[in-house]
C-alpha cells in the first residue's frame, strides 16, 4: 500500500555571504552576482554592489582619471596656456594698429594706459596697471621671446597643476613681478611683458622637480641662466623677473605639497594669502609716493613729484 504523498516540501537552504560564510542572505551583489550580507553591500547608481565591486571601480576610475602632483585631474592637452598667448598676441596687434607701427607700438593709447607706470598708480590710483602691463610687449622681438617660452614653460606646468591652479600660479606671479618693480623701480619709468609670470612658472617648475624627487640641476641651470640674461642685456626689468621667480615658487610649494586632506582649502588659502601680501606692498609703496601728483592736461596723463621719487 502506497503512502500519501506529503504536501511538506524541504527547506531551502539560503546562500552565504561570500565574505561571512556564518551569514545567511538573500541579497546579492548587482554587479558580480555573489552573495553578500548587508554589511558587504554598498549602495551604487543601481541597485547595491559588494566591498570588493567598489573597491575595483574606485580603482578603474583613478586609473581612467589620473590625478597630478598637485592634486588635480591630468588634461589631455593644454588650453589655458595657448589662450594666454592669443591674449597676448591680440593686444599686440591692437597696440600696433593704434600706433601704426609694429616696431614703435608703445606710442598705443592702450599701451600708455596699461604700462607699469608707478607713478599713475600712486598718484590716479591706476592699480589696474599692475595686471594689464603683464599682457602688453614692446615690439615683436620682446613678444616672441616671451610667448616662446610661456609655451614650453606653460605646458608642463599647466600638466603638472592643472587648469585652475596653473591659472593662479601665472596670475600671482604676474603681480608678484609687477609688484616687485612698484616697490623698487624708478616711478617715473614705464614697464610691461609677460616676464614676471614666465619666471614665476620658472620658479614653479624648480619646485615641481623638487617635489618629484627628480635631478634639479637643468631647472636650477635654465634659471641662473635667465637671470644672467636679465643682468647683462639692458632694458631688460631684473626687479620684475625676481619678483615673479619668488613669488611664482612660493605658490607652486603651496600647490605642490598641500596635505592631501583638506588639500584645495589649504591651496586657496595660500593663493588669498600671497596675493593679500602683494596688495599690502602696494599700499606701503603707496604712502611713500604719497607726494606724486597727477592730472589730465590734453587728454593726456601728467605725474609730477617734488620729491623726485
């Protein structure tokens, strides 16, 4: 006699957690498929993955993105360089069409209200002058000279910091320089080019080597180089290139070896910080100008001092 079947039907045994075998789930990983309990699943875009899933694709994306010494994301290719040389070579050409010569182009009405003339800066308040003198050349010699080397200096340190932080390195270098030459220079003489910052990035690569642990002997050689260069041809502003060259090393440091946690605040800081310092320099060199006065006389910017400063 046959007996009844039974309507009981077997447990089923629930599967393990790959990584707790003690554990039984019924979840499982959206991206391996394993088991996991939910102390090994981690929320994802869709569904939840495993420890060992987010560990890979953390992984995958910094190889995909890797990061520079400074932190930033590495660019395929420089932009913000060769935009500063267009910049540089449109103002250029707007100097010249105003003079009407490529040789004689500091005659420009835009080349007299943006040079570096420290006695309009302290006598109209003309701060601007600090910035824009960085943009202007005179003639085509001093603006191929330097626009060759912002774009073998500018790539690799564009490469090295990244977009925005290679911007704030150029920029407060280019004070740096300005500010140098407003401190030091004769009032009552003009100056502009893009030197200030292009030591600045001189002095930024020095620093990359250094933190690289790499041989700094060509970077050391290529600046004493420059700066001989700047010693022996005439005309040439040695207070704006040491100005930018300190300046521009100081803040790659600050680039370069800011503590990875808390690392923009700390690269920000130190950019507020040197540019704050610059401006305080520029108001001491203020007070001790404070006899430069000025006036339009023929449309025509005249600043004169008693005390010949």
């Amino acid at each position: 006699m046959n007996e009844p079947a039974s309507n009981d039907t077997p447990p089923t045994t629930m599967p393990v957690c790959w990584w707790h075998p003690g554990r039984q789930t019924g979840l499982s990983c959206t991206r391996c498929g394993r088991a996991a309990c939910p102390d090994c699943l981690r929320e994802a875009s869709v569904g939840y993955q495993c420890v060992d899933c987010v560990r890979a694709g953390r992984e995958a994306q910094r190889r995909a993105h890797p990061r520079t010494v400074a932190g930033a994301t590495l660019a395929p290719r420089p932009v913000v360089t060769p935009v500063l040389i267009a910049v540089n070579v449109l103002l250029y050409v707007v100097t010249v069409a105003q003079a009407r010569s490529p040789l004689d182009n500091e005659r420009a009405t835009l080349f007299g209200d943006w040079v570096l003339w420290p006695r309009a800066i302290a006598g109209a308040d003309q701060w601007w002058r600090l910035v824009t003198a960085g943009f202007l050349h005179y003639g085509p010699v001093h603006l191929a000279v330097n626009m060759f080397a912002l774009w073998v200096l500018g790539r690799d340190m564009e490469a090295q910091l990244g977009r925005v932080r290679f911007i704030a390195v150029y920029l407060v270098s280019l004070l740096g320089g300005a500010v140098s030459v407003y401190l030091f220079d004769d009032s009552n003489r003009g100056t502009a080019g893009a030197s200030g910052a292009i030591y600045g990035l001189l002095g930024g690569i020095l620093v990359v080597v250094l933190r690289l642990r790499l041989n700094p002997t060509a970077a050391i050689g290529l600046i004493v180089l420059n700066l001989i260069i700047s010693v022996t041809i005439p005309n040439i502003s040695l207070l704006g290139h040491v100005g930018g060259l300190v300046v521009g090393a100081a803040v790659t440091a600050a680039m370069v070896f800011a503590p990875a946690r808390g690392r923009v605040v700390w690269q920000a800081a130190a950019v507020v910080v040197l540019a704050a310092a610059c401006v305080a320099l520029v108001l001491y060199r203020d007070s001790q100008l404070a006899s430069v006065a000025c006036d339009y006389q023929g449309g025509e910017l005249l600043c004169t001092t008693p005390s010949g400063a």
